[in-house]
C-alpha cells in the first residue's frame, strides 16, 4: 500500500531553483499555517485515510451476516468467528478417541463457549482421507446424546459436521443450526432438502470422490481455477435446491482430494475464492500439509498462522482445535483493528 507518493522533480534552471523552493515553502505554510503540529495532523490523517480504505477494502470480502436456523451471525475482517471443533470419533485424525463420553464432550463446548468460541462444530464420522465410512444409526449414536447433554446449557450455534440427510435431519430437530457438509452435496441424496427445509446454516465444502479414496482424484491441471470453478458450480446448484445465499459459507477443503503442494497453492490464492460472493470458512487446522514446516508438536502454532494470514485474504471463520490460541489471536486482531465489542 503506497501511502506517500514521491514529488515530482524537473530539470533544474540556473538562478531558478530557490525561487522555486520559496514559493514552495510559502504555499505548505499558507496550507499548514504557523504550527507544525498541523502539519503532522495533516500527515497522520492521510495515513489513517490509507488505512482506513484498506480496512474497507477487506471488509468488501464479508458480506455483513451468516445466517442459521436461530440468529443471523454478523461478520467482520475485524472479528473472525472461531469455530471450536469436538470430535465424537475414535478415528479423527487429530484426536480422535479424546472425547468419548457425552459428559465429557458437553463439558468441553461448554468451556469452549466460556473461552470465547463463536460456534462448536460436532462431528461423529470421520472424513479425513483413507477413513472408512459408518453407518448413519452409528453415527447418531455417537451424536444424539452429546446434543441432549448440551441442550439448554450452550448459548452459541451448534454445527453437525455431517453429509448424511437423516443424521442432519434428527440433529437439526434437537437443536443444531448448521450443517458442515464435507461433501458439498455429492454423497447422499437429500442433504440440501433437509437443509433447506429447516432453515438451517450450511457449509459447502469442496471434495472430490470419497473420503476412502478421495486422494486418487487430487488431479488437477490448475487447482485454483478447477475448484473455483466446481465450487462456483455447486453454490449455483445448492441456491438452485432453495438454500439463500445468505445461509452459506464455503470451504476450499483443505486436504480433501488435494495434495500438499495444491494446498499451499490454495491457500496463497484464497483471495479469489471471495469473488463467488459468499463469506469463506478455513479448516486447515492440524491438516498434515503443515508438518513439512512444522513437527506435529508446533501443529497448532503452524495453524494459527496460517489462520491469521487466511483473514487478510478473505476468510470469515476459523474451523479450529485449539480454541484457546485461536480465541487469543482473534482478540488481538480485534483490538487491533477497533473491532473488540
């Protein structure tokens, strides 16, 4: 961002120049007047204007709000919303079989609402790639009594991490407001009717194929342009099936059906992704393609970092484990930026 741009100079004229510097000098005083402190005022409001106008030209990235089945979430460049995940899954790949009592994982959403979270996402099937797939009664037996043991006691939106139409549909009734759908739609028919019908949020995730083979399929000639273009394909589709546009975020799908390489080249051109119109989720948090610059150690360091640079290009909403890094970091952006309540 050029703030100062340089004066311009002409050939120098003999005899001419300190004229020139005079007439100069008196114009700046006749604008500034006698202090100089008008003339530092004057200076520090053109760079509060530059910043100011960068500061709007990010928040263009953001419609003003996100709409679920209960409230209308509104969203900032200065404030992006943290999204505290909590797997019911013996298998996740970050920490599955952490949390595997529904007591247990009702006392973890609740200290993540106490930390700061905007939205805990529960997710009881794993989709990383190479996961088998469970059945949709195995599935709500593993949701259905973590939903119960919140219920009444979460004050923040809750988000059933599901592709299945029959597992949306039952959470949704027992409280959920969102489906994050890793499928974008494509795996089970009735997903979006089930959405759509409840007035609920949704999540389009980008994917290719399934996710016990879906690393097969991570071929692409130009993988910013081809998942701009499958995605663009399916928000038409899902707007199509009766969900607003209002109650959709998008998700590039870090990891899924994507190499290391196509990640980084995802992620360096996020930027473009906020052109479909729609306000942008990341979940790269603990994603393998971070342990080329970071031992599994540091994993949730690595992730906040390229969280952080993520909302300078775009994204709305940080899919998380550790929340309380991503809730510190939001702050201090926030408090940055003027957008702290």
């Amino acid at each position: 961002m050029e703030i100062f741009a340089a004066r311009k100079t002409s050939p120098s004229v003999p005899g001419k120049h300190l004229e020139t510097g005079r007439q100069s000098d008196q114009a700046e005083e006749s604008r500034l007047g006698d202090s100089p402190v008008r003339g530092e005022e004057a200076a520090q409001n053109e760079v509060g204007a530059e910043v100011a106008k960068a500061a709007a030209s990010l928040e263009a990235f953001h419609p003003a709000r996100w709409v679920t089945s209960a409230r209308a979430l509104a969203l900032s460049s200065h404030r992006p919303l943290i999204m505290g995940i909590i797997n019911l899954t013996p298998d996740s790949f970050s920490d599955g079989g952490r949390l595997l009592s529904a007591r247990e994982a009702a006392e973890e959403a609740r200290r993540m609402e106490e930390i700061g979270v905007d939205l805990v996402d529960f997710g009881a099937e794993s989709t990383r790639p190479g996961a088998e797939p469970v059945s949709a009664q195995e599935e709500l037996h593993r949701l259905l009594p973590v939903l119960r043991a919140v219920a009444g006691r979460l004050t923040v939106p809750i988000s059933v991490d599901t592709y299945k139409a029959s597992v949306a549909r039952v959470a949704l009734a027992e409280g959920a407001e969102i489906v994050n759908d890793v499928s974008g739609g494509k795996w089970e028919t009735g997903l979006w009717e089930t959405v759509r019908d409840a007035g609920a949020g949704y999540v389009l995730v980008h994917s290719r194929g399934v996710p016990k083979t879906m690393q097969a399929d991570a071929v692409y000639r130009d993988v910013v342009r081809e998942v701009k273009e499958e995605m663009s394909v399916r928000l038409s589709q899902c707007r199509e099936a009766g969900i607003p546009g209002e109650r959709i975020l998008c998700d590039v799908g870090f990891g899924f059906a994507k190499t290391e390489d196509q990640n980084w080249a995802l992620l360096r051109e996020l930027r473009v992704f906020a052109e479909m119109g729609r306000p942008l989720l990341v979940g790269v948090s603990r994603k393998s393609f971070l342990r080329r610059w970071a031992p599994v150690k540091d994993q949730d360091a690595a992730s906040l970092a390229v969280e952080i640079l993520a909302s300078t290009k775009g994204a709305a909403v940080w899919r998380v484990h550790d929340v309380d890094g991503a809730v510190a970091a939001r702050n201090v952006i926030a408090a940055l930026q003027g957008g702290l309540p």
